[in-house]
C-alpha cells in the first residue's frame, strides 16, 4: 500500500476532525464522494429508531461480494471516518491498480453508521438503549433488523465489522496499548476452523501484514469466545468470512486521526487481498500469533500522596483516575482510592510529599469542595500543606497536556 500512503493527504476527507461527529456532519462530508459518476449507487433500507436514514452503498462490478459495517456502537466512529477516506480513494482514482482491482472483481456493499441515533448522542447503544451488536439473534431494533435484511440478500462472501476499543487495553501481558485488535470471529463455540473462517484469518493477516510496519507491537487478537448474540459470530455462522477491526488508541492522538489513517489503509489492504487473491495462502500463524488484548488498564494513577479532606484524619492513598475520553484525558472521574502500588495506568503522577485536597466545585451555586470518592468526578490538588494553598499541580476533569505534571515514569 505504499503507494496509497503517498496519495492518503489528498484522500483524508476533511470536516471529521473531531471522533464525535454527528450524523449529519458525516453525511454531509460523505454524500459529495458518493456520485453516480464515482462509480455509487445509494439506497436507504430502513430508518433508525428516531427516523435517521440507515443507506445502503454498493460501488464495484465484480463477483466478490463484500458487506462493510460501521459504527453499530454509537461512539465508535473511526471506521466510519476510514470509510469516507476509502470512498475517497474508489471515487477520486478509479485508474489506480487498487481501486482497478476492486472494481473488476468485488461489489462492495457498505452501510455506514448502523447506529446513526447513538452517533448523535455519542452513545454506545441506540435510541432505546439496546446493544445493536447484543441484537443478532433477537433481532429487536429496525438497526439490526436492516443489517440482516441486507446480510440476507447481499449474502456477502466476506464481511468486515467496523468497530473501536477501549484505549486502555494492552497488547497480551505487554504494557503496550493496543492500536487495533483483530478477530476473525468463531461461528460456533467449538471454535472451528472451516474453509470460511480460514479465508477469514488469512484477511486479517493480511491486515497485520500491512500494519506491522507503522504500529508493530500495538496489534492484538481479540477475544475469540463465541457470542451467539453478536453479528460478526452470526454472519460467520450464516457463512460469510468475516473480520472485525477494533480501533484502540495511540497516545497523543486524542482523535484517533492518525489511527483512522491506519484503519484506512489495513482495510484498503483486506479489500485488495479479496480483489486479487493475495490473502489466499498467508500464514494462518500471523493471526493466530497475535497476542490476545489483555488487560485493560485505568488512565491515570496518582501515587504516593496523603488525602488531606476536611473533617477527616489525613490517610496515605493512591488515586485512579478514568476519563470519559481517555485518549483525550477528558472527564476524569474517580474509580479507585486506597494502596495502588501495584496498580497499573496508562500515566502515572508521583505525589510522594503532597497532600491530596479536594478542589472547589466550579460547577456549584457554594464553593462547596468536590468529594474525593468512588465515582465522583475528579477535582482535586496537589499541595504541599493540608490546607491546598501551596499548590503544585491541580486536576478539573480534564488533565491540561500542555501543563507540566510530577510524572512518575518519566
Ligand atoms: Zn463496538
């Protein structure tokens, strides 16, 4: 894909700068690269649960068919932003020997942003607060009902389910945070290896394949436990070679912009093995060798400090820290207080000599102090006196980037 990285700058559609764009927004950048004349044709097949288009796309004239999902999770957009990125890349350079490829021997099927209701709220689930990706089997919300209607009649050869994870994963027993997690995912829970799945496992080798070379050490397998409530199991079980791609995080890249890049390319990868048959034979090994996603750690700890709360005796106590958005160190709320020591987070903050005080709640009528509890949004400094006055470093939510912190591993 060499040659498509050079070309990516041009390619990068603008207007999804931000991970949490809305519907509209992307529909708005996405609709001007889906013409007649790029080679797309563009159906709605259902309607959300508050009545936002669910569109099916088809671009390609070969006998391969390939059925692409995005964002069934509400907040998991960066699939969603590769796919424009691709549509780009079809539509803008139909003569490049990739999209050549495509077209001539794949029809690419693709609905976008399964989960339009949640995208708007930034959510997980939809409208109703059910699990789209829960939903395969019961097949409860007009989502899930669209995407095996489609499913049914495509009946796609191979299948990509576009999702993201939670940042805080590591790569097996490493520290490493997993950049992307891949599963060619079991169709039943004996785990079997048939001829569907293995052409499954040679694709997402063929993604590591193209990956190894910008994030090596960052990719993962995730857990190959069969879900019979999930779609990537269920379109397995219904036959087709199915890979799903989970977007984890890089640290300093709050918007995933640099992962989309690479979501991007491992897909355009997965598509053009397909296309020419170059994922036929790859080394089963290169997929099976990945290490599982392992544990997942907290965002921040702060170690060695003394909570100094008013009305109480002082106490030596590690903070955990999580953020609503991790990578952004965004909402932090806290999740753990006591010995830590052998706790691991993604950034640790050495506090050894302060105290821990409870920082005046800015969002209260008084100035009333946050409570330093489990759950409770973090809002504290760190002081070298009890009373929070000779303050070293202070904590409102958010962690500022560009502030200098007491970093403990650094
Ligand atoms: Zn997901």
């Amino acid at each position: 894909m060499a040659g498509v990285d050079a070309l990516y700058p041009g390619l990068r559609v603008p207007g999804l700068d931000r991970r949490d764009f809305d519907p509209d927004q992307w529909w708005r950048v996405a609709t001007p690269l889906l013409g007649r004349d790029a080679g797309f044709r563009s159906e709605d097949i259902g309607r959300s649960v508050e009545g936002r288009p669910l569109r099916h796309l088809r671009w390609g004239t070969g006998k391969t068919r390939v059925l692409l999902w995005s964002q069934m999770h509400g907040d998991e957009s960066t699939g969603t932003m590769a796919l424009a990125d691709l549509f780009a890349f079809l539509g803008q350079h139909p003569d490049h020997p990739v999209a050549a490829r495509l077209r001539a021997n794949t029809t690419l099927h693709v609905l976008p942003m399964l989960n339009p209701d949640g995208a708007a709220r930034f959510q997980r689930r939809n409208a109703q607060g059910i699990d789209i990706n829960r939903d395969a089997r019961l097949l409860a919300t007009p989502e899930a009902r669209a995407l095996k209607t489609l499913h049914d009649r495509v009946r796609p050869a191979y299948g990509f389910n576009l999702h993201d994870q939670d940042p805080g994963h590591r790569v097996g027993d490493s520290g490493r945070g997993t950049a992307i997690a891949l599963l060619a995912p079991p169709a039943d829970a004996a785990n079997r290896v048939d001829a569907a799945r293995a052409r499954a496992i040679e694709v997402a080798a063929t993604i590591r394949i193209a990956l190894e070379p910008h994030i090596a050490g960052h990719i993962a397998r995730w857990d190959e436990t069969f879900n019979p409530r999930a779609f990537g199991d269920l379109t397995a079980q219904w036959g087709t070679s199915t890979v799903l791609i989970e977007a984890g995080g890089i640290e300093g890249d709050p918007q995933k912009q640099a992962l989309r890049k690479l979501y991007f390319l491992g897909l355009l990868a997965a598509l053009d093995g397909i296309a020419g048959g170059g994922h036929a034979g790859v080394a089963h090994a290169l997929y099976r060798d990945l290490p599982e996603n392992g544990d997942t750690w907290a965002d921040l700890r702060i170690i060695g400090g003394t909570l100094a709360i008013p009305g109480q005796p002082p106490a030596r106590a590690d903070l955990l820290v999580n953020f609503r958005e991790p990578l952004a160190w965004q909402g932090g709320s806290i999740r753990d207080i006591g010995d830590l020591a052998d706790t691991p987070a993604r950034r640790t903050i050495d506090a050894s000599g302060l105290f821990i005080v409870p920082a005046p709640d800015t969002g209260a009528a008084s100035d009333a102090p946050c409570r330093i509890a489990i759950n409770a949004a973090a809002c504290f400094h760190l002081a070298r006196d009890p009373e929070g006055r000779d303050q070293v470093w202070t904590l409102r939510y958010d962690l500022d980037p560009a502030r200098p912190v007491p970093d403990a591993d650094r």
